[in-house]
C-alpha cells in the first residue's frame, strides 16, 4: 500500500504541473485566490455598508476643495495683468489644480445622478405606500386563495398613478428638484472653454461659477447629523445655542479665509502678480542684499523685468512679500484677516491705499456685527437655555448659605447636597413633579396615567375596580422621597407604596429579606388590615415612591360604596388571599419557593433586631468620624485639595519645561535642581502615591446603588475601567530619567526626550471633577465656583498659549541657523528676512530691536534676555491677542508666528467674548436679587401712593422687605426642606428646633420622646420686625410661638398701650390656646427683631393628634390646668396696671429703648437732606 502510495504520488504532481503553469500568475503570491475573493468580498459589504457615508465624504471632500481653492485661485494665483500665451502661461499649479478640477466635476455628475435617484426613491416611497394601502382594501374584499392578476395589478398601478397626480400637488414633484437642479446645471456650464480665448491664467477667475455648489453644504451637515445622531457632539449641537454659537463661529472661520483671498487679490489689482507694477517694489528689490547671478537675490523667482507701474505701493509691499512664497503671502493676508474680524488692533499688515483702506473699514464693520452676534450667542446660552439650571443652582446656593448660617453638622449638609446632587441627575428640575408640571394638559394625563392609574391597576384587589374609583384613588397619592439608609416603614404601616425609582429593602417578618425595584408595590396588605402588617422597609438608594394613605383609601371607599363598604372590603380581602395562595403556587412550581437573599442576610440582623427611636435619633446625629480611606473622611478631603495643587501645577509645569527649560537654546543650560526640578519630582511621588492609593485603598460610592465600596478588588476593578492604564502611562518617569541622566540638548535624538512629559498632562483630565469636590467640600456657591474655574482654564490656556507662542520663534529660527547678531535689527530687516530666509523671529526681534540685549547663548554674561523675560513677553502677547487690545510691539514674524497668530487671534477673541459673556452672567445673576428688591419696592411704593396709605403704614412694609434682604439674605427654611426626604427634613428640623421643643414645659412633662421628634418636625423659623405682632387678640389661636432670639411685648385691649408682660429668647406664648383652641386674650408685639420656633394647629392635628392620642389628652389635661393659671395671672396684672395707672401710662415697652423711633426717623431725614446737599455741591464743582 506504501509502495502503491509512492508511485501515485509522482504521478499526481506531475498531473497538476499543467494547471499550476496556466496559473502561472497566481504561483508565488502571498494572496491564494480564495483569499483574494474573500478579501474582495470584504470590500464589497463594507462599501455596501458605508455606501452612502462614503458619498456624503466624497461631497464634502468635494465641497471642500471648491471652497478653499477658488478664492485661494482668484486672490493668490490670479494674474490680472498677464498676457493670454499659452505656451508662457501654463504652470505646474495649473496643471496640479486641472487634476483636482477634473476628479470634482466627476464628483459633480455624480451628486447629479444622486438628484435623480433621491427623487425616484422618494415617489416610490409614496407609490408603494399608496399601492399597499389600496391593495389592502381590494385584498379585503376577495378570497384570501385568490390572487390579484396581472391586469388587476395594472388596473391598481393606474389607480395608483391618477391618485398621486391628482391629490399630490402639481409642482410636489418638480419644486423639490428644480432648485438643486438648476444650480447643478448652471454651476456646470463649461466656462473653462474661454480660456482658449483668454489664456491658461483665465482658469483661476472662471472657477468662480462652480461655488454655486456650496449650497449643498447644509444638506450635506444635516445628513452628518442623522448618521452620527448618537455621538455627545452632534448631541451637544442639538441646543440651539451651541447649534447657534457652532454656526457663528464657523461663519467667522470662512470669513477670515474669503477675507484674506480678497486683501491679497486688490494687491495684486494694485501691483501685479508679482508687484512689480508699483515704483516701490524696485526700492525694495534692490535693498535685497546678496544678490546671485543676473541681480536676482536668492530667494526672489518669477520677477517681472518690467518696472512701469499705475502706482507707488501696496500693502505686500510693505510686508515685504516680493518674491516670497505663496505659503508666506498667505500667513500674512490670513493674519490680518484674523485680526480684523475679531477687531483686534496690531498695526501690521496695514493698509496702504485707498482702496485697501476702504475695504479694510468694511471688513471692521463686518467684524463688529460677528464680534456683537458671538456674544450675543453667550449671553443666549449662559442667560436663557441655562435658565432651569441657574434657578436650581439659585436654590442650592440659598441652601449653603443657610445651613453655614445655622451652623448645620458636616453630615447633614451632605446629605441635603447629596441629595440635590441626585435630584438634579435624575428630574433635572428640585422637585419630582416640575418637569412633568411643564407639560401641556393632554401630556400631563396621559404621563400621570402611566405613573398613578396603572400602578394601582396592577394591585390585585384592586385590578378591576371601576375607573372613577382607580382615578379618585390615584388624585390621592402622595410623593414621597427617601434618602439612603432612611426607615420607611420601622412600624406600622400608615399606607401602601409604589416604587418609581430606587431599591428598598422588605422585610416581611418570618419570610426571609427581598428588594423592591422599580414598578415594585409594598405594604398593600395595611389597606385591607389596618394593624395587623409586620412589613418594614428600608430604603438602600435614593427613593421615589408615590404612597397610598390608608385615610385615603378608607374614605374613597367609603364614599363609592357607602354601606357596602365593609362587604367590599371583605370581598378585597379574598381577592388578595387567593393572589397570593397563587404566587406563593407559581413560586413552588418553579422551585423558588423564598427569593434568595444572599445579598441581603448581612442586614437582616439589623432589620429584625428592632431599633428604637432613640436609636435611630443616636445614629442620625452621630459624629462618628468616618475612617481615612472612605468618602467624606478629613485625609480624603486634604488630599484632594493637595490632588488639585498637584494637577494645576501639572499643567503649568509641562508646557513650561518643555518650551524654555528643555534645551539649551537660546538661553543657555541650566540647573537640574531648580525650584521647578526639585517640586516636580515630588509632585511625581505624590502621583504615585495618588496612584496606588487609588488602585487599592480609596474607596467610592457606586452610582447606582449609592453606597461606599471599600473591598480592594471592587476598587481595582473601578478604576481599571475609568482610567487606570492613562494614569499609569503618566507616571512612566522617561521624562525624569532624561533630565537627570541624558541632559539638555537642543539637537539629536535626546531632544525628543523632553516631549514624554506631555504624557502628565493627561492627568488635567480630572481638574475639573476635583475642582466640584473641593467647591463641594468648601461649600462654594454655584456662582464662585463657575468663576474661578473660568479664571483658572483662561489662565491656564494663556500660559498655554504663550509657551506655544515661543516655541514658534524657536521653530522660525533653530539653533543650526542661528548666527551672532553684531548689528542692529529693525523691523523691516526682520520682515525681509523672515520671508526671503526665515531666520528672523519676533523672539528676536524683540531682545535685538526692541529690548537692546542679545540671546544668552551669544553672550551669556550681559545678556538680559532670560528664560523669565521671553516668558513674560510671551504671556504679554498671548493676553494681549486675548483681550483684542492688540498694541503691537510683540507682533508676528516668520510664517509659522503668522499662521499661529491667526489661528490664535480668532480663538482668542472667541474665548474672550465668552467669558464676557459668562461673567456678564454671572454678575447678572449676583445682582438679580437687588434688582428684584429695587423693583418690589418701587412697585409698592407706587402702590401705597395710589391708595394714599399712611406714613407709618409704608414705613412698616418698607422696613420689613429691608430686613427680609439686607437681614436675612437667604431663603427661609420652608424653602430648604421643600422636597427633601423625610428623615433628612427631620434632621434639620432636630438641629434648628429641638432646644426650642424643651422649652415648652407641658411638652417635657409628658414624657416622650418619640413625641418630641415628632413636634421637633413640625415646627418651622419665622423671622418677625420690630413692631410686628405675632397673632392679633380675640381671634382662634392658629399657631404657637418658642422665642430663640430677641425680645417682645405683651398687650392687652383692656390697658391699652401698656404691656402686660414681655418675651425674651427661651420663652413660650399660645401653647395652651392651640392645644385647647382658644381665643387669644393677649397680643405679642416684636420689639425687636425676633426669631421665633412656630408649629400651627393643622400640622399638630395632622401627626400629632392621629399618632399620639393619649399622649395629646394628657397634654390637654396639663394645658387645661396652665391655662387656667395663666388667665388668673393675667387678670391680677391687668387689676394692678388699671389700679396705678399713674404710674405706667406713660410705659409702652417691657424693655429699655436708647433711641425713639420716631427720632431715629427724623435723624435718617436729616442724614437724607446733608447727603443731597453734599451731591449739588459736588455737580456744582464738577
């Protein structure tokens, strides 16, 4: 078998010898044919699959090229003065732009077939819509066997067809492609024939036409934005004033190039091709120095022979731009038209002439209307479509301000900023319902439906009551928010709950611990055994839940069933049952018989062990300090501060060492073990620290479940995903090493070292994150921390901007070009030789012309020109170009510094007139509040002048609304607990309010001290004037009053104006009449300002009285007995003042008063007059 497999085996080489010879263009290549077609393939799906992103490509690609060389052709190629030879005038541009002409009317023909095809899909589109529609109809009509015929097809076609001609309007077909159809077709006309007539130079100018196809350019944009519709920027530019701002400045970007093409085109108008049609241009050609064979400089081409000339000069001239490259003429033209439109003012590249003067000034009025519409753009996006966020940043300020005034524990501050935090990631809005508010009606049902109406649907005692039912049911609810760790429910349920964000942990009592997610219910059994519900619930993340009372529940029964109400309710009661005897079936059957909850047994002890109020008080205002390596601990909070010195002076060092420190040129070598040396390695050490620290140690708080994970490989893992290998590629110390152990160099392979230090700057990455935490630990305010992160990212982009701005001097002129200077350098010579030989730079300029000094590396013992001074003129630049001051003793050289100051001019003033625009906001917004003051107050002002109310009257409201702003300043607490959760509401109300709840005697008697949390809840601040009174005499009491600050009087009508008695800070008034609703028999008058605890009669009733009812008659009892002693006080102080009235008539204050206010008054009159003399005698020396 061997032997036969050996013989065979010739045999069958030497039958696909032939096949191998005919494939003889296959033999020896690295691509088999099976590969090749796979490879084929490949392509072809891929260019199936990006098929049209690759057309809309070659369209911009095509658009493109017609925008940038037509007006490049006409200013800068364009000879107007140039004779129509053939054989002369043909130039290798000409020919390399003919080649590009050709490949964009290919392009051209096919954006014009694409008309046809977009128009043919779209009346197939309707066509087959109108077809299936009507087919439909016939197909319902006949058999579902039978087919239509061929003539039944043609006869619906026809239909089709008259139906479309018909209905559609006429001009629907023609109107969408006759415009694109007539540009197309006019922007083709074949005007490149002329040139046979007028020359090869006439291309450039005939070229024109062909800008009629710019008008594809917003459909071409807005076909981008449907593709990438997913991607942050085009997501970003879906604002309309960032849409607005992109547009702008984007119409400013091509206004500087069309500009430019212009200023050089009226040059050449003025001078020729070459502007040797102007007298001047000989002065300059002949102080040209070195001139090469013939009298032609080197570095001077294709000048003309001729020297007769219509003119003396032009603005190229004067530049210095005869015989320099076309790349040079454009950096200058390209400067100047920077310069312009954001209306920055240097005074190079200057106009000369008439005509350049005239359209410099058009081009300046050009350049105010951008400069107005780009800041009228800011001012758009910073004032209005931030307006929703303003207001609530407004809101979170006034909350830092009053919980620093109040001096609000570190912990209860972060739970309320936490707590904004959320609720600003979540509703975008303060409270749950404010977005859902903004909605028209039809919305507001229809999403209210799906939030209320189908949660209770899905109850199952409840799933087929009747729709009035469900609704009254749903107008009920109440929203209710949690904060993490809050009790929920600790012992009886009070009502039932949907989760409609957020997870909370059950615990049902002898069934094992479960979470309800969102679209979960809970506590349902409480409506139907009030009493009887052993369920507590916890909430682990932040939480909205709507709540069911079970009042509510109760009396909407009660009233669509009346006295069947209790049979419904049994009824309800066995729907229940069986529901659940089915779950706990299906559960069986499935093999779940009790959820697993591994997750959660580490909480179940601390669920079942029950925790008493006290408890839950002790845990809420511990102070236990957290340990240094969790969020929130004092280590944790030094070393972000030190994280953000760290990474700013990352971001000022790098750019720095690179630019001045790196090389030796031009100012010398210098010491490796500098300040800036020494504090960059430690700085480095304090990275890798921040680094491994980070891999193992600092723990975070997960985002979705909003609790802190500590474990080192949860850590680890957190951040391999959020930038570890970025971090890791930043503290690579190849920097370090080269600057210790290779040296400075300025040439050879070393001087690429220096630049593996830009890898630190991807650590500025979290700057912006860390300057939040720190404004988050410091407690700035919104507006502070938008201003100085603005100051610090301008700063930071001019330091930037400066170092880049020497580094094009060194760029212009190297150190291998570099020769000692003996003689002086004026600007002319610097220009000449910047554009003939680029070595001349504004560095050198500036330390030989201006300064007087030279480089240190020419002389290194009297040389001024240090690496501090090139710094500092640098920074003097770049603000200068910034500001658009632009004094122009720093000004652009070599072609480089051009193209650099163009491009930073524009970016510049667009920088500088958004932060005139954010501070214009944010100074608007500093001011809103006495803006708003002035104006309540004129419109009162007026408003107590119509009616002609009293002096005194307006006096009181006028102090009033001043001390509300010039007192107070921040928003009242009412406003600070709106919307917070519930615990975290009873937290604060604990800090501002529970001294004030023991100061109440029959409240400490009845010895409770759940019940003091509770009344500590309900209380409220409430900030009274001098001379305002509490509760007038006679009327029901509605409030009762704990004095904590100030002091007030005690009336009665039956002496008049004698005080009765007095208040002062500790004291209680109308704890007896609420408790027993009473009329008031006193009144109480500030007579200072006074700051005041109040709980009113409705929130006692509404949790005390329906929580705590023995509690509430004892206290009855106790204010029955205190009530009866304090009206027996009151009438023997009343018998006493009427017997020596005397004595007290001329007394209307408990207290001593240094001052009358009626004197104080006239004092502030006088005070008023003396002022207003003082301003007449000031206008008069004026």
């Amino acid at each position: 078998m061997n032997a036969m497999l050996a013989a065979s085996a010739p045999r069958s080489r030497g039958k696909s010898a032939l096949p191998s010879i005919r494939e003889g263009s296959d033999y020896g290549s690295p691509w088999p044919p099976s590969a090749r077609i796979g490879m084929w393939r490949t392509l072809l799906r891929f260019y199936r699959r990006k098929k049209r992103a690759l057309f809309v490509a070659m369209v911009l690609l095509e658009l493109l090229y017609l925008f940038l060389s037509v007006p490049l052709r006409i200013g800068f190629l364009f000879d107007p003065y140039a004779a129509g030879d053939w054989k002369t005038g043909w130039t290798g541009e000409l020919t390399v732009l003919t080649v590009l002409d050709v490949l964009a009317e290919v392009a051209a023909m096919a954006s014009l077939l694409e008309i046809f095809q977009a128009q043919r899909r779209n009346q197939a589109a309707i066509a087959v819509d109108a077809t299936g529609a009507m087919g439909g109809r016939r197909r319902r009509g006949m058999p579902l066997e039978r087919r239509g015929s061929l003539l039944a097809r043609m006869r619906d076609s026809l239909i089709v067809a008259w139906s479309l001609n018909t209905i559609i309007p006429t001009g629907h077909l023609k109107d969408s492609i006759q415009r694109r159809l007539l540009l197309e077709l006019v922007s083709m006309a074949p005007l490149e024939l002329l040139a046979m007539a007028f020359g090869p130079n006439s291309l450039h100018l005939l070229r024109a036409l062909k800008m009629l196809r710019l008008y594809r350019v917003p459909a071409c944009l807005r076909e981008l934005k449907q593709m990438y519709t997913g991607t942050s920027v085009v997501q970003m530019l879906e604002y309309t004033g960032n849409a607005l701002l992109f547009n702008t400045v984007m119409m400013g970007f091509v206004s500087c190039h069309w500009i430019a093409c212009a200023y050089m085109a009226i040059a050449h108008f003025e001078c020729g091709i070459d502007f040797r049609l102007c007298s001047k241009a000989e002065v300059v050609f002949s102080t040209i120095p070195g001139p090469g064979p013939g009298g032609t400089a080197e570095g001077v081409t294709a000048v003309s022979p001729t020297s007769s000339g219509s003119g003396y000069t032009c603005w190229a001239i004067e530049e210095y731009l005869v015989g320099s490259s076309l790349a040079r003429q454009y950096s200058r033209a390209a400067y100047w038209a920077s310069r312009s439109v954001v209306t920055a003012g240097f005074y190079d590249v200057a106009p000369v002439t008439n005509a350049e003067t005239v359209y410099a000034i058009l081009v300046q009025i050009l350049g105010a209307i951008f400069i107005t519409a780009v800041l009228a753009t800011f001012l758009f996006i910073f004032r209005y479509r931030n307006a929703r966020t303003q207001e609530f940043m407004a809101h979170v300020d006034s909350a830092k301000e009053y919980m620093q005034m109040r001096h609000f524990p570190e912990s209860v501050r972060e739970g309320v900023l936490g707590y904004y935090k959320n609720a600003w990631a979540v509703h975008r809005a303060l409270h749950h319902g404010e977005v859902i508010e903004r909605l028209p009606g039809h919305l507001r049902v229809s999403v209210y439906s799906v939030l209320k109406v189908q949660r209770i649907q899905n109850v199952a005692f409840l799933a087929k009551e009747s729709v009035e039912f469900v609704n009254t049911l749903a107008l009920r609810i109440e929203h209710c928010v949690y904060s993490p760790k809050d009790w929920i429910i600790d012992k009886l349920p009070d009502g039932m709950y949907f989760v409609l964000r957020g997870s909370v942990l059950l615990d049902g009592g002898h069934s094992q611990s479960r979470f309800a997610k969102a679209g979960d219910h809970f506590a349902e059994s409480c409506l139907l055994y009030p009493g009887k519900s052993d369920d507590r619930a916890r909430a682990q993340t932040f939480c909205d839940l709507y709540k069911l009372p079970q009042r509510a529940f109760y009396s909407t029964l009660s009233i669509f069933y009346r006295g069947g109400a209790s049979s419904h309710l049994e009824s309800m009661r066995s729907m229940h049952m069986r529901h659940d005897q089915q779950e706990q079936k299906m559960k069986r059957m499935l093999g779940r018989s009790a959820e697993s909850a591994s997750p959660v047994e580490d909480h179940n002890a601390q669920l079942n062990s029950g925790t008493s109020f006290g408890r839950i008080a002790g845990d809420a205002h511990g102070s236990q300090r957290p340990p240094w390596r969790m969020p929130g601990s004092s280590f944790r909070k030094w070393w972000e501060h030190a994280r953000l010195l760290a990474l700013v002076f990352v971001a000022f060092e790098v750019p720095l060492f690179i630019v001045f420190d790196a090389v030796t040129y031009p100012f010398g070598p210098h010491s490796n073990y500098s300040l800036q040396s020494i504090t960059s390695i430690f700085v480095e050490g304090f990275f890798v620290a921040d680094f491994a620290l980070r891999c193992r140690y600092f723990a975070f708080i997960d985002q979705l479940a909003l609790i802190p994970v500590s474990d080192p490989t949860y850590i680890f893992d957190a951040y391999r995903e959020n930038g570890m290998w970025l971090d890791l590629l930043a503290a690579v110390p190849v920097s370090l090493v080269a600057e210790f152990a290779v040296g400075q160099r300025s040439s050879g392979w070393s001087a690429w070292l220096p630049l593996f230090r830009l890898a630190r700057l991807l650590r500025v990455r979290y700057m912006n994150q860390t300057i939040q935490e720190i404004a988050h630990i410091r407690g700035l305010s919104s507006k502070v921390q938008r201003a100085g992160t603005m100051l610090l990212f301008v700063t930071l982009t001019v330091h930037v901007t400066g170092c880049l701005w020497f580094l094009m001097a060194r760029l212009s002129v190297t150190e291998d070009d570099f020769e000692p200077i003996l003689e002086e350098i004026t600007r002319d010579r610097c220009l000449r030789d910047a554009g003939l030989f680029g070595n001349c730079s504004w560095a050198l300029y500036d330390a030989y012309g201006q300064i007087g000094t030279t480089f240190e590396v020419q002389d290194p013992e009297h040389s001024t020109y240090t690496a501090k001074v090139a710094y500092l003129r640098s920074i003097y630049w770049a603000i200068v170009a910034l500001t658009t001051v632009g004094t122009g003793d720093i000004v652009a050289f070599s072609t480089c510094e051009s193209y650099f100051a163009a491009l930073w001019i524009f970016v510049g003033g667009i920088i500088n007139y958004g932060v005139v625009g954010a501070m214009s906001n944010i100074i608007s917004n500093l001011t809103a509040s006495s803006r708003h003051h002035s104006e309540k107050m004129n419109a009162i002002n007026v408003t107590l002048g119509h009616f002609r109310i009293s002096e005194g009257v307006r006096a009181r409201i006028r102090q009033y609304y001043h001390q509300q702003f010039y007192v107070q300043k921040v928003t009242s607490e009412a406003q600070l607990l709106a919307g917070l959760p519930v615990q975290l509401r009873h937290r604060i109300s604990n800090i501002l309010h529970a001294e004030s709840v023991r100061k109440v005697p029959l409240f400490v008697e009845a010895a409770n001290e759940h019940l003091l949390y509770e009344l500590t809840g309900l209380f409220r601040r409430q900030l009274f004037q001098r001379g305002d009174p509490f509760f007038p005499e006679s009327n029901l009491c509605e409030e009762m009053y704990v004095v904590v600050s100030g002091r007030a009087n005690i009336f009665s009508n039956r002496v008049g104006v004698v005080p009765v008695g007095a208040l002062s800070a500790g004291d209680c008034f109308g704890v007896c009449e609420l408790l027993l609703q009473k009329s008031l028999s006193t009144t109480v008058v500030a007579a200072t300002v006074v700051d005041a605890s109040v709980i009113t009669y409705a929130a006692f009733v509404a949790t005390i009285e329906r929580h705590f009812p023995a509690e509430v008659t004892l206290l009855r009892q106790l204010a029955m007995q205190q009530h009866i002693f304090d009206t027996l006080s009151l009438e023997a102080v009343i018998d006493n003042l009427k017997l020596h009235s005397k004595f007290t008539e001329h007394c209307t204050s408990m207290f001593e008063e240094k001052e009358n206010w009626l004197q104080q008054r006239k004092k502030m009159r006088r005070k008023l007059y003396w002022d207003l003399i003082i301003l007449l005698l000031d206008i008069y020396n004026a």
